[in-house]
C-alpha cells in the first residue's frame, strides 16, 4: 500500500526552482512572493467523478482538466498563472492513476509555467480540488460587470462541442478523438486572456453553457444583450447535427471553457490582431443592450425560439 | 431546491468591505491585493465525512473544523491570516445544514478577519476543501526543517484530547462536552504563531499524531530529538485514563491541531511570555538532539517502551 507521503513524493514533489516560492511542498503551508504591485487573483474549482467527468475517464484527462478549469478562470480575469495546490481525494492509492494524473496536469502546468506548491490528500470518492493563483494589474484586470450597452460581444473557438461530446459518450455511441479531447482536455485561454486585460472589458468563461454564462456577465453589469445564434462558430462535428441540436450544444451546453467577453467598437481591430498574435479564433457573436435579458436572433434578424437553460449543480440534473 | 447560485449567495457572500479584497466572490476568481513586502503563505485542506469527522458531527462544527484545520497550518507558518476560499460538495441542498455550516465557518473567520473570497459548490459525498491565504515576513516564517541539536521542545495545550474523544464516540459512549469540543471546534493557536515567528525556530501543527509530527518535522531537520513523555500536558478527561491509554492518545493520537516548536536556549523566557501575552498554555516537553530518531524518556530518564504510529490516511485504517 502506498502511503500518504509517499504519494506526494512519489507522484506531486518535483525539485524545481520555481520563480517566486520561497518555500514548496512539505510543510504546513508553502510561502510564495507575488510581484511587487502586481494583484493576486485566485481561483478554485472542485471536479467530482461521474458530475464533472464521466466514470471511465482517463486519468491523464482528469489531471489536465483538474488544472485547465481553473486557468480558464485566470484567462477570464486576464491574469498570469504562477502557483497551484491540489487537493486530491482517492478511494485508493492506485500507482498506475496517479502517475497518469500527474503526467495530464504537469504537462498542462509546465506549459504555463505554473508550480505545485502545496496541498492535500486524503481518501474519500473519487474528487479534486484545485486552487490557482494568477497575478494581474488590478486596473487591467477583466470583470464579469465591465459589460455597458454598446459594445460587441466576443466567443473564442467552437462552442458546444464538449457538449455535444458528452451526449455521444452517454448515448454509448463512439466519439471522435479530436471531439472527446474538447470534452476531456479544454484548452486555457491563457495567452489570449492576458492580451485582452485592458484591451476587452468584460468577460468570463464558458463553463455553465453559453447564454447561462452571458446572463451571469449581463447580471453582473445590469444590462442586456442581443446574441446572432448562426454568428457562433461550428465545429466539423457539431455540422453533422441539425441545426436546432447543434445550436442546443452551443447555447446551452456546458464544459467548453472558451472565453466569452465584450469589447467598445473601437477596439474591435485591436481585439482581432490580438486573437491572431494567441493563435485563437474569435467571432463577434451580438452586441450589450441596455433592456436585461437576452435576445437571441438569427442572421436574418428574425428571433431564435429554442428553450434557453443552462447549467446548475443543484437545480438540475444536467451534467 | 436551492440552486448552486441561490447557494452562493444566501449563505456565502456577504457584503463586508475587508482588507486587500478588491474583487470578492462572484466572478471568475477572486483579487487581492497582499501588503507590500509581505510573503503570501498557502495552506489547504479537505474534510471528508466519516473520516475527518464523524458522520452525526453537527454542521456548526463542521464549518469551525473545515476552517480552523488550516488557520492551524498558518499558525504554524507564523502567518497572519487573511482570505480564504471554500470548495463545498454536498449530497444536496439542506438548507438548516447549510446554515449551520456558515455560522460555524463566519464565526471563526471573523474572530480572525479571514476574508471568504470565492469557492465552488458541486453535488457529490460530503467534503469540504478550504484553502487559506496568509501573510509573513518571510524571514521570520516558522518551517518545519529549522530544528538544529541544543533547542528546546514545546507543545501547546493538552494533546491527545481529540483522540480520546473519538474513541469515545467510536465506543458509542457519551462524550463530555468540553471534551468533545477538542475534537470538533479546535482553536488555531494563531495569536502566539504570529508572535512566535522570528523567536522561535521550527514549527509544526499536531495533525497527525504528536510523534508523528514531531517526526515529520526532524526529517526535514535532518536531526532527532528526545522527548519526556511525563512533560506532556494532560487534560482532566485524560487524567481519568491509566497512563498508558493516557500516553497513547497524546503521543499517536491525531487532530489535536496544537503547536509543536523549537526554541534556542536564550529565548525560552522569551516564549513563556509569548504564551501568556496570548493566552495559550505551552509545556517544553524534549529537546533536539543530532542522531536521528525520537527517544521517549520517561521524568526519572527510563525509557518509555509505547508502541509509536502516526495517522497516515492511506497506510492505516486509523481514522
């Protein structure tokens, strides 16, 4: 039996000098300097087998989505990743899963630079935590109530597919490999993320299901929005669907990741020049009104009829 | 049924204007702005049901335990506490629990003006990951790997109390309430950690088990130690105990959350008076010695033959 040291040796405790930890791994609590002037900005998000990830998962998945969807939340706020802890509940010591966890989320944590420094485990169903911790020049920094009437409305990538991903999975239908990757490993927008801290104005990213996380924007900025449905790109895959089950994938289906955000028209050219310098496709998909609600339309003007709902732990049985 | 964001709201987020929160609950991530000059000190821990805490453990002290467990590791950094965030699975939405939860939680955080800054609510078994942010002048942090031969042990409180409590309620026998509070509502020995830092030398929280920990903390040091275990404070409800039963609860037992630290020779006096400037009871219970491995001495020099085993969540069944 492995023990509970010696998994956080064997599998989390890495000899590298990561900038600012002053102290890692192996006390009671790490201690790091953020940069002179810089704001911290911290994220949290807890991943619970079977809710957030389908049972039979791989866990070279579950260590990069563990981490990717709290980087996402730093790439909405425009932040810089720097540290990590993970918390992680096992029903058991199994040497085989965790070496595949920690491959999936070191890999994603070394392409942003990101360094494990601390945290948990302990046995329990199968869960993790993950907290991050990002830096940010305050005044720069992108808020879900930045959002005024006026300005244009942004979606990064395909929405929908991991959405769409999930269903085949439920419906035991196989899944195309590049599919299931949206599902299984969302990309952070990181890059993109920090070039739009101030440049964009609001914004947040998609993880509830597009229009539930563009109500969650305009809540916070109490204001409106008009959204063209057929403006939000479509994947290869999603092309395959009717329309009505293809828009259903990209308005209300969660787990995408992608940033959502909002620009004033004179930065549009500005915005675009910044998604081709990240190497990450954009599409300007409606426009902040001052009325609440949204307003889904088509090209054509004529309005979107399809039910609207989004994702919630606790009021649905949607995951 | 109450909704994750109904949640959030109703029983988290609440409209205080604390210290170095320039963005708090309900975006993305939070942001916080740490004093200039400061290190950032980072702990996290989860709380599973029916092995953190027994299942029937009322949800005040649940709340107080989820968050005291790691005010506990900041004492023993010498940090002063500052956020906190709160990542909350929950079989589902019980409204009394929750309540419950959150006065346990905002009762302990105000008393230390710990900030709740985000979190995440999901549905799964019941468990609860609270990280903590404080902050230390670095180079006055307490670490567990500052041990060196010559210095003086000392514990606070009364260990081995939350042990016995268990056993009693594992027993199925009724448990003094006094008694039973060493288990569910431990105190974080935050005042004297802040004022023991840059004093005393190597630090430790009682977690595990006091040789356990004392272990861990000579590990890191590279040295040993010798302990009287006669020294060791013993509380009335122990003192009913025969010594042996008495010993093995506070030499093994775990969730005792007391401080265990070094001191040079020349700053005991120094210590005795950091004690009662915060009110804690401290007994110097050893000292450390250059050959590795802890000697249990009893007052008159005989060795003490108990059989030695800290908490390991994964090697044992001892929960």
């Amino acid at each position: 039996m492995v023990s509970e040291f010696e998994i956080i040796h064997r599998f989390f405790q890495r000899e590298l000098a990561a900038p600012g930890v002053l102290l890692g791994i192996g006390d009671d609590a790490a201690i790091l300097m953020p940069d002179a002037g810089s704001a911290l900005v911290v994220a949290v998000d807890t991943l619970v087998a079977g809710r957030h990830f389908p049972d039979q998962t791989d866990p070279v998945s579950i260590g990069h989505k563990a981490l990717a969807v709290n980087l996402s939340d730093l790439a909405a706020m425009g932040a810089q990743p720097r540290w990590a802890t993970l918390a992680l509940t096992l029903p058991k010591a199994d040497e085989a899963w965790l070496s595949g966890f920690a491959e999936g989320f070191f890999a994603l944590a070394d392409r942003f630079h990101v360094a494990l420094v601390g945290g948990d485990t302990t046995r329990g169903p199968l869960s993790m935590t993950v907290q991050v911790q990002g830096q940010v020049d305050a005044a720069r920094a992108l808020r879900r109530d930045a959002a005024k009437p006026g300005q244009h409305i942004f979606i990064t990538g395909t929405p929908g597919d991991a959405a769409f991903a999930l269903q085949q999975l439920q419906a035991g239908e196989a899944v195309e490999a590049a599919l299931l990757a949206r599902l299984n490993r969302p990309e952070p927008r990181i890059a993109l993320g920090m070039t739009l801290a101030g440049v964009a104005e609001a914004a947040i990213d998609v993880s509830d299901g597009l229009l539930a996380d563009i109500q969650h924007m305009l809540d916070a900025s109490a204001c409106g929005a008009q959204i063209n449905v057929d403006a939000i790109p479509r994947s290869q895959a999603l092309l395959s669907l009717d329309v009505e089950s293809a828009l259903t994938c990209q308005l209300n289906g969660g787990d995408d990741y992608e940033l959502c955000f909002t620009v004033d028209a004179d930065r549009v050219e500005q915005v675009y020049q910044a998604a081709e310098d990240s190497a990450v496709s954009i599409a300007e998909i409606g426009i902040i009104e001052p009325q609440p609600g949204i307003r889904c339309v088509h090209e054509d003007g004529s309005p979107c009829t399809l039910k609207v709902g989004g994702f919630d732990h606790f009021a649905n049985n949607h995951d």
